[in-house]
C-alpha cells in the first residue's frame, strides 16, 4: 500500500511539473522567460510549480479583462454617447506635420480622437495648483466630479473636503473618486472628513475585496460643471506644498488646468471609473454643455489601465520616440523601463536625436532608485545624458519631443504605470505650450548634476550589487 501511495506521489508531482512547464510553454510570451519557468517547473519538484502559479501567471490582466466583459467596468468616450459634438482635428499643428505617424498610432490605439481648440495652462506645485482649483469648485453652479489617489487629511486636504461640503450644501452634485489604497496614506481620511455630508464618495477596488496592491486607480481629474478640468501627476496634500516649513518632506510636481473640448473627454474618463466604482451609469447629455475653443491646442485624452487591449500609453511612446527628430526630453520621478522601451531609447539616440533624462536625486522610494541606477549603464553608453536633480523629491512627469510634442499626465516610465495601475495622460500638439514646459526644463537641467558612464562603472561593488538586485525585481516595483 506504502508504495502505492508513494507512486500515486511521484505521479502526481510529475505531472503537476508536466502541466505547469506545458504552461508556460504555451503562454509565456518571452521565451526566455518561457524557459525559465519550464526549467524551474521541471527541476524543483512541488516548489518549481509552486512559484510559477504564484509568481508567473500575470493575473493582474486578466482580473481586468474580467471585469471589463463582465460590465463591472465601461471605458472610454462609447460609454457615454451623448452628448459627443466634438470633432477630431483635422491636420497637425504647421511644422508638425512629420509627426503624423505618431498620430495615425494614437487614433488606431485609443479610444479619443485629437481635439482642437484646447487651452492647457501648468501650474507648479500646490502653492499654484490648489487655489485655482479651490476657486473652480467654490464657483461650480452644477457637478464636481474629483478624482485622486491619495486624498490627505491634513490641512490641504481639509480645505478641500470644506470645499467640496459647501457646494454639495448648496446643491451642486459633487461626486468624488479616492482610491481606497491611496486614502489609507493618512488619518484622518477624506471619507471621515465627509461623513455627514450631502457629497457622494466612491472608493476604487476597496481592499476587502482583495487586497490589491496593484490594479490602482492613479488618475487625478477634476472637471467643474463640465467646462473646466484640472489633470496632472499632483494628488492633494499639505506634501505639494513646497514652502518652507509647510510640509518636512515637501514633493515637487506640476499639474495643468484644461479648457476646451477635450475637457469633455476628462468627463467621460471620470464616469467611467464612477459606474466601475458605484455601479451608476450617469449619461445625462447635461454633463457635457458645449465647449467652445478656449486655445490653439491639439489635445487627446491617453486613458490607460490593465484591462485594455493595448498597453496605450507604452506605445504612444515608442511611437514619438521614433518619430522623433532633434531632441526628446524625459522627466519622471520613477524611471524602470521594459526591454522594448531601452531599445526605443537607445535607438533614438543613435539616430542622432538628443535624448535627455531627469531623475530625482532623493527618491522617496530607495528599491526604485537602485534599480533605475542599474539601467543607466546602457543609456549612457549610448549617449543619452542623465541628469540628477536636487532635491526635494520632485514627482513631476513630463515628455517633450522636439519642442512640439508633450506627454503629460499621471503616469511614469515603470511597470506600475505603463502595466499594472490605471493612468491618464494627455497628448499635446502646440509649440507655445511644449516651448514653456522645455524652459522649465532647461533650467531644471542647469541646477541638476550630471552622470556620466565613468562614475557609473566607478560605482563600489557593494553599490553595484544592491543595484542590480533591485533591478530583478523591477517587474514588481
């Protein structure tokens, strides 16, 4: 009987190793990490299998697509027909036109056409951003529809959640999004702080129901009464306060007030995570007035997330990396890029584009900033510059290409972003616009240090090690 039982083991394990390596066969993409897996599967009994549905099945997509078809979740601008009157632009900005290519990638890729007529305006940090903001929502006559990851319950955050009672008060429908892993960054939190309130609060993927770290809502999107719109990389916060002694660790980043038609674009993107959220379809062609043109920018809303059939937002950079002609100037905050998005970089660079990165000096996450330091060695070698600038943090998230392009929004250049979380960006055609954001740039280039591929290989090997140890873990950061 013993050996039979242990024979019914042996088989048993065989064949999980059998089916698990024929897993991995068949759906793993990379064939090399397809022989990884099969080689783990096979030569670890019980623990090869074991770390392969644990660790290499990418459930993050599929969770996604589950709730996409199941209807929990309606995306993009069909979800809400009505009131659509805007129409797509009809040629490139003079001098753009070579950039058509970029175009034709977005229109294939997204679900929002290019929209003329849009005035986009930065604001930097809170001691800009929050007043303008504060000023639209205490001015809404109709909706406030807000949308954050992190919402703080500090000072900052107090005068919004005051903000958003009194117009709720006076009977403007104010409805608000907080990402229920983003809200737990304080105490108290904003659905305490509206408690009571006539303000409808919705939490993104509460934790009970499983416990997430990934598949988060990271968009920031107020619009006000359908007609004005606030977006970026800025969550709310005493930390976006960058005075001095208005925060101990004081996070630069930029935010951008939007008019126009894509405002109704924001809208839409809004609604669709507020029915994901509530369950509640809200397409009252009263949500989207007109909206005249309000600027000479050509603008298109980039919603992205794991559900989606493309990684958009992934390939609208590779697309204006190759389109790119003189100059490509990159600024984020947490910089981990894929395979493809080295090779687009290094590419660019050896067609005689100059390619320029900003990295924050003090990241406030130390796993990050080893692991981006790994990947610099490759660039370097390559000609792209590096610079590091000082501090405090600065979270701002910026690509510009050849001062006509910009990327803007809340996504940045890792895994987190460009995979597992959902973002909003917004492509932008206009000169005037990429032309102001490339001065900030500039002047940020001139008070930052550079790196050079010497002091990267001059790097201790201790320092070198912890480097590229972070750097495996880069899929999951």
């Amino acid at each position: 009987m013993d050996q039979i039982l242990w024979g019914l083991l042996i088989a048993a394990t065989a064949g999980l190793a059998l089916f698990s390596a024929g897993h991995a066969l068949l759906f793993k993409r990379d064939p090399r990490a397809a022989l990884g897996w099969i080689v783990i599967s096979l030569a670890l009994p019980l623990a090869g299998p074991f770390l392969y549905w644990t660790m290499g099945i990418n459930r993050i997509n599929r969770r996604a697509r589950h709730w996409l078809e199941s209807g929990r979740r309606l995306t993009g601008w069909a979800s809400f027909p009505e009131g659509r009157g805007e129409e797509a632009a009809e040629a490139l900005p003079s001098g753009a036109e070579y950039l058509s290519e970029l175009r034709a990638l977005a229109d294939r890729v997204t679900r929002f056409p290019l929209l003329s007529g849009n005035r986009i305006v930065p604001l930097q940090n809170g001691e800009n951003a929050y007043p303008a903001m504060l000023v639209a929502i205490n001015g809404a006559r109709d909706t406030v529809h807000l949308s954050t990851y992190i919402f703080d319950g500090d000072r900052t955050g107090r005068s919004f959640t005051d903000a958003l009672r009194s117009a709720a008060a006076r009977g403007v429908e104010v409805r608000v999004i907080v990402d229920s892993l983003g809200e737990k960054y304080s105490r108290p939190t904003a659905r305490r702080l509206l408690k009571g309130s006539r303000v409808r609060l919705g939490r993104f993927l509460p934790l009970r129901q499983g416990g997430y770290v990934n598949l988060r809502n990271h968009r920031k999107i107020l619009v006000v009464d359908g007609r004005k719109a606030f977006t970026g990389g800025m969550n709310i916060g005493d930390r976006h306060m960058t005075v001095v002694g208005a925060t101990a660790a004081p996070v630069v980043d930029l935010h951008f007030m939007v008019e126009g038609p894509v405002v109704a674009d924001l809208q839409r993107v809004f609604l669709g995570d507020w029915h994901f959220v509530t369950g509640e379809i809200l397409d009252d062609p009263r949500l989207f007035p007109p909206l005249p043109p309000a600027g000479p920018a050509l603008v298109r809303a980039v919603s992205d997330g794991p559900e989606k059939e493309f990684r958009r937002l992934h390939l609208i950079i590779l697309g204006a990396l190759a389109c790119a002609r003189q100059r490509v100037l990159i600024m984020t905050p947490y910089f981990i890029p894929d395979r493809p998005l080295v090779s687009a970089l290094a590419t660019t660079a050896l067609r005689g584009v100059e390619v320029t990165l900003v990295l924050p000096a003090r990241n406030n996450l130390p796993f990050v900033h080893w692991a981006s330091r790994a990947y610099l060695w490759e660039l370097l070698q390559q000609g792209i510059r590096v610079y590091y600038q000082p501090p405090p943090f600065v979270h701002s998230k910026l690509l510009l290409v050849d001062g006509a392009w910009s990327l803007i929004g809340s996504a940045n250049l890792d895994p987190r972003s460009l995979r597992l979380n959902f973002e909003l960006d917004l492509e932008v055609y206009d000169r005037e616009f990429t032309g102001l954001l490339e001065r900030d740039f500039l002047a940020t280039v001139a008070r930052s240090s550079e790196t050079t591929l010497a002091e990267m290989d001059g790097r201790p090997l201790p320092e070198r090690l912890r480097d590229c140890a972070a750097k495996l873990f880069s899929p999951y950061l």
